[in-house]
C-alpha cells in the first residue's frame, strides 16, 4: 500500500483508496476538535483570525462554485462570523479562504482535500467538488472550535477510509416532513457522511407517488394506529377513526434528492420485495398471494404478506421501479429482501404450481428466483440492486450488493463470492435502540447501544479482510422508526451516535481513539446547539443511586456511562456549574436534599442537569430502573395514549411482563404505589406469542401481584386493575403490605391476565412508609 507525499505546504500523506496513515509527523501538535478526525495533521507556526474583509474564493470550480456562499451562511448562522464570497478571478492569496480544484495527485479519492491554514489565509484543494466541500466542512468546524474565530496554522491530509458512509431513514413506520429530511441531508453532510438510504415502503406504509399505481398511496399511504385510544380518536369529517399517514410527492422527491447532491449525499431508496409488501398488497390484492386485501398494518414485527409471482406482477414492478428510476439517479436501488416469511407461498396451490413452471425447487430458491428478475431489470437500466443480506439464500443475482445486517456474516459470505457489501449489524449501528439506561431516554429498543459501543465497532474485522476487504464498501447505522413517532426522537437516537459512524468510517484505524473523539466532542456539541439539533446527552447524564432512609440518611451514588469527566452538583437548590463540588465518593444526605448534578469536561456541560429528591429516590423507581425477569424481546414501548401531550414510556420484555426491584429496603415500608398502563400487543412475533404465559386473574380485569424474595416468593401484595381497566393512559393505584418481611429483599412484580391484548406494563413503583419523612 501506498502513501503519495504532500506536494503542497505542510507535512503530511494524501490518503488513497487502502492507504494506512501512520501517526501524525512529528513535531504536530493537538488535533483539532474535528470530526471525523483528519488522517494527517502538522501544526505550523502562527494563526489565522477571520474578519470582516475576510473573503472566500471559490476559482475553477465548476459546480462547486456555490461552496463560498454556503460556507459563509454556515458561519453567520451558527457563529455569526459574517464573511464575503469574493470573485474567483481574484489572485489575491492574503486575507482570503481559497478554494481550487486540481493540485491532488491522480488517482486520489474525489472526498480528499488538502487543507493549509497560514496567517496570510487559508487555501482548500481537491480534485473534485466533493473533495473541496469537505474541505468547506473542515473550514466550518475549525472556525466554530476557537472563540474569536482565530484558526491555528496547520496543514491537513485527508480522505475517507470507506466510499459508503451512510444513514437509514424509516419513513414507512413513521413519516417524517420533506424539510426534516433536507434537515437530515444537511447535518449527515457536515459530518462528511454521504448516503442517505431512504426506507420509503413497509408493511405499515407506501409513501412514494406512483402514477402508474396511485392507490398505492391512496391506500398503501394510511392507517389507523394500533390500539383503544387511537379508535376513540374518531375524525370528525369521516365519523371513523383518525387515520395516520402521508406521502412524498415526485416533486417533493426530486427537491430532496437534487439538495442532497449538492451536498454529496447520494439517496438511495428502498422498495420492499418480496415480503413488507402488506401496505403495497392492501392497496392493490391482486400482488398478494391469495387476492386477500388485508388493512396497511398497524402492528410492528414479521409480517406473512409477499407479493406473488405471477409475470403481471414483475411487470408492475417493473413499471413501479422504473418511476423509481426516473426520480433516483443513484447507482443503487434497494429491494429488500429481508424476512420474507413463505407461509403463504407454501400454502397456495397456484405460488406450487408456478415453481414448477418455473423449475424452482423451494421456496426460498423462488425468492432467489424472485430477486434475480429484479436485478435483470435494474441491470439492464444501467443500475444495482442491494439488498439485505437475505438476498444471499437461494442463490445471490449476479451483481447484486449485500446489505449486512444480521451480524457481518452476511458481508464475509458475498465477498467470498466476490459480491460487495456494505456493513450495517443489528444491534450496533441500529439506532432504534436506546443509548442508556435512564429513566429519560425516548421509546425504542430495549437493549442498549452506547455511543462507544457505536465507536468500537470495526468495520473491517480480519474475517472480514480475509474473505476480500475490496469488496467492503463501508458501513451505514439503521433509524428503524417503529418506536420512534417524532422527527426531535430521531434526532436524539441518531446524534451523536451518527458522529461515531462518520469517525470510524472516514478516518483511518491508527487514528481512531475513544477518549480523544470525546474531548473533541464537546466542541461537537457547541455545534449542535448553533445547529438547533436535539441531540442526546445519554453518555455524559448522571445516574442517581440512591438506597437508605431515616435517621441514617440515603446513601447516594453518582456516575455517567462514559466514565469521562466531572461529575459536579449541589445541595443547597443551586444550579450546577464547572466550579461546583467535584463527586468523588459515596455521599450520605439527609431525605429531605435536592441534590443536583451534571457532568462536565473542563468548563462545558456535556449533559443535562438532573435534579433529585434523595428521599423520594430511594423509595421510587422507574420502570427502566427495575430489572427485566427475562430478556428474551425488550421494548421501551410508548403508551397509546394520551392521544395529545406527554404519554409515558415503558421498559418490557413483551414475551414475559416481569419486574423485579432489587434490594427493595422495605424496612418501615407499609404501602406501595404504583402506576401503571396498557399498551397495545401489536407485535407480530408469530409462533412466539403462543409461548408467552400470564398466570390466571380471579378478577375480570387481572390483578398486578408482588412477592417478596424473588418471583417464587411469598405473595406480600396484590393490586386489583379494576380501576385502571378503563384508562388508556397511565392509572396510580395504592394497596397495602401484607406481613412482607421488615428488611431487604428482591420484589417480583407481575400482572394476571385473561389476554395479551392489552398488555399491561408498570411506569413507576414506590414504597411508602408508615411515616414519610421529606416527601417532595
């Protein structure tokens, strides 16, 4: 492998396609607080101070020239630093932020750049518009890292060490507004990620216009939402229930993806074949297997829905794709091709009957069969198919790309068949899954990916290098929305995790260090907030861990997930700032403190400030502040209701709705609250829902049942739902302790029921004494 020297100013290695950086030269100094991390830094003498004169020329760029106007609202809008696009034709090199194509050797990725500050001004170049727009990103973060707008003289090398770095958009679950997206388009580019990957069609939703099919979002693009409160919901204009749904129009289409370019960031959209085809099918039964016309889903999981394969249904996918085609210019189009459950195909005489017109053996060859028809037609119109990593059974079409999300399996497997492949493995880089484990963080999956956990994973394990690393196009983290119903929600799961995603796909592995990205993070988050994102301050928060009571005080513990910075609070009802008292050990506090605490590095706050009660802390916990009896499917659901306003958020293994407080200090404890919910069971989870087991109620509406020493313990409570039963929303119910023994001790908690639909779920439980000393 090949480095190719600077011929510019500077010290450094213009990064080729497979060429590692070594350390930064010697004599560099401190990166600077850029993400992702330059591959080659070298620190020079002096610094830059941008001013008012100050003018950014943009010469012989081409379509690029429209880079000086968007660096120069970048910075009035995010550090009111007001500078001028000059006139390219300018020869002036002092005072100036110079942008130029060309001066790269041949060869070098059309993303790398080459960046010299000086105190004369700043010169960017690259052989490709793309090279000098992440070159203006560089420019961008390096003048919002320093108060006063002073940039320390330095030179920078860099290219990305992968050519896919991307993020999935689940618009099928959840719609989300053409300006959130070109929202999304903006901050994905300032983080030099460069494919969106557009979830456009699912079970629960079609959301692109097809004029050749406009049911498809006359139907397809609809549906009314899993549970009672969503049926009381009635429209007045229609007397039914309030539907949910919306659709991008082609115009709206060619708006975003025309943005995008402009930005480097390609869009590649998906199409679900052969299976998530229900909402297609309920628009148009005659695709589906068994001319059933089932309603656009409501439920989340595995659906049995596929379409047919009949030649009147290639043809209309065929047309579908090719209106897909005429609003997509991208090199790919995805297909899918994941959990095509074959019940139906199995089940119908006709689908039998095709196979053997067909000479297909099984049904999974028939979805292989199914997939290479496809990839035919793509091919033939100058485009490639991708897929999850499915599309490997049966057989993989001849120039299909794999998606793989089950693990990297999936990726090993189609480079040793000389496929590419992009890396996108459930659990780390699906962003529906929530970040910690605090009471505060949104709906989403249950278990939990930290922003290291994001950050540790390596896309090029040796497996993976040894079954072909050429083949390796790069990695994408996943926004499943299914539990994610607002566009602030999705923000949160993505940023800063998506920062993590753009450093180890873009900077080389020797560049790659958790403790140095988070102190450059806190720089990020500055950014974030000019930025107007909501982004989630999960690694840094404070967990409070409060145990105890009267007279001896609450024993409280303080940390964060990340392990990094100072842990700073209060205790006399001040705000937290960096020159609070530094936590360093346990601390005993009378049950009536406020105790406050957030966590800093250096000055910068980097999480919120959390605000408890120790007293009440102690004796209340939150549902994700219990421990789960099992973890066989964990969802942090969110309550159906109240239709409008703040609904409650449940932690639950749906396949056994089971708590457990530990340690529970029952000692003067003669009551217990708890507040509890109903949450539809729209899951589709097939033969699995059979094997959940409810004990039987011996009231109509079940009852909600504690016992002391674990689950096989004595039953020291029993709480009737009768009074809950009739609100969709949270209900706060009391009962008294029975003879439960005056110590610590493990709680089980668990509700009786005669059915699943609805499941019930706790919010919060909390023990109460016969005297309740410092209630808030």
């Amino acid at each position: 492998m090949n480095c190719i020297r600077s011929i510019a100013a500077g010290v450094g290695c213009l990064m080729l396609p497979g060429c590692v950086s070594g350390e930064s030269p010697a004599g560099a100094g401190a990166d600077p607080p850029t993400i992702p991390r330059p591959n080659v830094v070298a620190s020079l003498p002096g610094a830059f101070r941008l001013q008012p004169s100050t003018r950014i020329i943009v010469t012989d760029a081409g379509d690029a020239g429209w880079i000086g106007t968007w660096l120069a609202g970048q910075l009035e809008r995010t550090a009111s630093i007001r500078l001028r696009p000059g006139d390219g034709n300018t020869a002036s090199t002092s005072g100036v932020i110079r942008f130029e194509l060309g001066g790269l050797p041949e060869g070098a990725s059309r993303e790398a750049y080459r960046l010299s500050v000086s105190p004369e001004g700043i010169f960017v170049a690259a052989n490709d518009s793309a090279g000098l727009f992440y070159g203006a990103v560089s420019v961008w973060q390096l003048a919002t890292a320093n108060a006063g707008a002073t940039i320390p003289a330095m030179s920078i090398d860099d290219a990305p060490r992968f050519a896919w770095r991307g993020l999935m958009l689940d618009v099928a679950r959840h719609y989300v507004s053409p300006q959130f997206i070109k929202q999304m388009i903006d901050w994905m580019a300032l983080h030099k990620l460069n494919v969106l990957h557009w979830h456009l069609t699912d079970d629960q939703g079609w959301r692109l216009e097809i004029d050749a099919y406009p049911r498809l979002t006359d139907v397809g693009a609809w549906r009314t939402p899993a549970g009672p409160a969503a049926l009381d919901d009635i429209d007045p204009q229609t007397g039914k229930p309030r539907q949910y749904g919306a659709f991008y129009t082609k115009e709206e289409v060619r708006d975003i993806v025309a943005y995008a370019a402009q930005r480097h960031v390609t869009i590649v959209p998906e199409i679900e074949m052969p299976g998530h085809a229900q909402a297609a099918i309920a628009a148009y039964p005659e695709f589906g297997v068994d001319d059933v016309q089932p309603d656009v889903s409501s439920d989340w999981g595995i659906h049995n829905y596929l379409f047919n394969v009949e030649e009147s249904t290639f043809e209309a996918l065929e047309v579908i794709l090719a209106e897909v085609l005429e609003l997509f210019p991208g090199q790919y189009i995805h297909v899918g091709g994941d959990e095509a459950v074959k019940e139906r195909w199995i089940a119908s005489d006709r689908v039998q009957q095709r196979m053997r017109e067909l000479g297909v053996g099984n049904e999974t060859e028939l979805q292989s069969y199914f997939v290479k028809r496809i990839e035919a037609f793509l091919r033939a119109h100058g485009r490639r198919l991708i897929g999850w990593d499915e599309i490997l059974e049966g057989g993989i079409a001849p120039e299909a790309t794999v998606m793989s999300w089950r693990g990297i399996d999936g990726a090993i497997e189609a480079a040793h068949l000389g496929h590419d492949a992009v890396l996108s493995p459930w659990p780390v880089l699906y962003f529906d899954h929530r970040q910690s484990g605090l009471a505060s963080e949104p709906p989403g999956r249950g278990t939990v990916v930290s922003l290291e956990d994001v950050y540790r994973f390596e896309p090029m394990p040796q497996p993976l290098a040894d079954a072909g690393e050429q083949h390796v196009l790069g990695l994408q983290a996943n926004l499943w929305s299914e539990h994610i119903r607002t566009e602030e929600r999705l923000l949160h799961m993505a940023f800063p995790r998506a920062a993590a995603v753009a450093e180890i796909g873009w900077s080389q592995p020797g560049r790659l260090d958790w403790t140095h990205f988070v102190h450059r993070l806190a720089t990020q988050f500055d950014r974030y907030r000019s930025l107007g994102i909501p982004f989630a301050t999960s690694a840094f928060d404070v967990q409070l861990t409060a145990r105890g009571g009267q007279p001896a005080g609450v024993a409280v513990e303080l940390s964060n997930q990340s392990g990094i910075g100072d842990i700073r609070y209060t205790t006399d009802g001040t705000d937290v700032t960096a020159e609070s008292v530094r936590y360093a050990k346990s601390l005993q506090l009378s049950a009536e403190t406020e105790l406050r605490a957030a966590t800093f590095l250096g000055v910068r706050q980097m999480s919120s400030e959390i605000r408890s009660h120790v007293g009440r802390a102690a004796r209340h916990r939150a549902s994700q502040e219990l421990k789960l009896c099992s973890e066989h499917l964990v969802l942090s659901l969110e309550d159906d209701a109240p239709i409008g306003g703040d609904r409650s958020v449940f932690l639950i293994d749906v396949m056994n709705p089971c708590w457990i407080w530990e340690e529970a200090d029952l000692s003067a404890v003669t009551q217990i609250k708890v507040a509890v919910g109903q949450v539809p069971f729209n899951f589709q989870i097939g033969s699995d829902r059979d094997k959940i087991r409810l004990a039987e109620p011996t009231t109509a509406a079940g009852e909600l049942e504690m016992r002391a020493g674990g689950c096989e313990g004595d039953l020291v409570a029993v709480v009737p739902l009768q009074d809950a039963a009739g609100n969709n929303a949270v209900t706060v119910l009391a009962t008294e302790l029975s003879g439960g023994p005056a110590n610590t001790t493990d709680l089980c908690f668990r509700f009786t029921a005669a059915e699943l639909d609805p499941m019930w779920a706790i919010d919060w439980i909390e023990l109460l004494p016969s005297v309740n000393p410092g209630s808030p």
